[in-house]
C-alpha cells in the first residue's frame, strides 16, 4: 500500500469519528438518515415537565361572566394556555355565551361587536379599553349589567383589585354620592345590586362533573343558610342537604361544599337556593345543567 493511498484511509476514518463524535446523523445509500451513535437532550427544551406531550395542546381554564336573568352568572373558557389569561377572559366574554348557555338561561348584556383595543394592570387595577360600541344604545354607566360583566370577568385573577373603563381610549368618568366626578377603579363589591343572593363560581353550565361534586361561591342569605340539591336527567332527587356560607344576613360570605351523590343517568342538574323564611318555599333558584363524566 502505497504512502499516499494510507494518508486518504487515515483522514477518512478521522472524518468518521469527528461526525460520531458531534452527534450528527449522516445518511445512507438510500438517503434515510441513520441513528446517531450519541444520545444528548435538544437545547431548546424546557428544563420543566410541560402539562401535556405536546405543548401545543396545552388548555387552561378562565371563567367569562355572563346574566342569568338581571343577575351575574359564571360560565367556564378552555382556552390555550397563554401569559395572558386576563385578556383570554375577556375575549372570550366579548364572543357572548354559547348556544348551551343560552339554553340554560346566560345572556349578555354587552352590545355585540364589541372589541378589547387595550388592557394593562399597573398596581393591582386593570385598565380595559373598549370599543364604542360598549357604549352603544345607552350610556355605559347607566347599565350596571355590562359594567359588571367586565369587572367580574377581571377580578377573578387574583392580581386584579379592581378595574378602570376606557372606551375607544377616553376614560368613562364616575360620580361619587356628592355628585364628584371620577375615573375610579371599579370592584365586585361595587355591583352587588347585579350579584345573585346566591352566586355559584363553580360548577357552571356544561361543565363535566362527578361524584363528589364541588360547589362553591358566594352568597348573601338569611342566617347565611342555603340548600344543595341534584337531580338527574328524569328529575328524582338524588342529594338534598342545608349548608351555611361564613357570613349572611346583609353581609356576603363564601362556600366551599362537597356533595356525592349515585345515578346511571348520563347529565344532573344542580339546584342552589334558600328556603325563603316567610313561606318555606325555595328562593334565589340557581339551576345549572351538567354532563357526568364516564
């Protein structure tokens, strides 16, 4: 063998050990790519577990604030998993409630055609700025509905405090009892004439549901006494108990309860209300259709 014949073997069995070496897979003679001989992790993944195998199927929940009747109602978003979940809430309130809401009793009161143009949280307030057609038909602050909506919808991230209007970018101006004009932040304590005697956060319309199932939220009921009941699809009674929220009688408290129950029906309504004092007979009536899981 020749001198120069050897120098050509020994750079090509070098060339061979530097590309094993990198990790880089060459191809074969039919052009399919062959497995390197090292293993390493991809430098762009998460040094964290990802909620799902793919992270483009990644899904939170938000909650968008409807009516149910003159009174706020909850209903449930899954929507992408985003560093925005606030501005993910109020999009999906401005799409309005879907056809099984609608069939449940949840409409809105925020005109359509209404669009988020900003939203920014400086020191625990949120500043959204709507469109003008949130002020279409009558003048926004005459209309206690929509203005709840937005700020229930705000206030449930634990961020937010309270919430500032603007519409198409002019400040919505405010009067105090003395007749002073503001552009103060607006709370859920402020809209309490619009939220129900009692207010169920969770579960809500079409959420798919179990035993035990979890009924929470807020209610304002004399000696702060309230009833569960769930029925199946054919209307038996499956669970009927009286619960008591941490306050009531004027002032508003929560509840957090966990109610079972057994049925082979396929869907349950729950039922939320108070035996009114005067004649026993259920008051402040929250009936919230929803599908059991398998």
């Amino acid at each position: 063998m020749n001198s120069r014949r050897l120098t050509l073997i020994l750079l090509a069995a070098v060339g061979a050990l530097l590309l094993a070496g990198c990790g880089i897979s060459r191809s074969d003679g039919n052009g399919s790519p062959t497995p390197s001989p090292t293993s390493s992790a991809s430098p762009s993944a998460s040094p964290t577990a990802t909620p799902s195998a793919n992270p483009t199927d990644a899904r939170t929940e938000v909650s968008a604030y409807f009516m149910r009747g003159q009174y706020v109602g909850t209903a449930h978003r899954s929507v992408a998993r985003t560093n925005e979940p606030a501005r993910a809430a109020v999009r999906e309130l401005l799409m309005g409630p879907t056809s099984q809401e609608l069939a449940a009793g949840l409409h809105t009161g925020i005109p359509p055609g209404t669009r988020l143009l900003g939203l920014n949280l400086s020191d625990g307030i949120a500043t959204v700025d709507l469109s003008g057609e949130f002020a279409a038909g009558v003048d926004p602050l005459e209309d206690r509905t929509r203005l709840a909506q937005v700020v229930y919808t705000l206030t449930q991230f634990p961020t937010v405090d309270g919430v500032r209007f603007r519409v198409d970018g002019r400040p919505l101006e405010f009067r105090t009892a003395e007749g002073t004009v503001q552009t103060r932040a607006q709370t859920r304590r402020a809209f309490e004439d619009v939220t129900p005697a009692i207010f169920v956060e969770r579960p809500a319309v079409g959420d798919t549901v179990a035993s035990p199932l979890v009924v929470s939220g807020t209610a304002n009921t004399f000696e702060a006494t309230f009833m569960i009941r769930v029925r199946d699809a054919n209307g038996v009674s499956l669970f009927d108990d009286h619960f008591m929220a941490t306050s009531g009688t004027g002032t508003r408290g929560t509840f957090n309860e966990s109610v079972r129950f057994e049925t082979s029906s396929t869907s349950i309504v729950l039922e939320v209300y108070e035996n009114s004092a005067a004649s026993g007979l259920p008051i402040h009536v929250v009936k919230i259709p929803l599908p059991l899981a398998d």
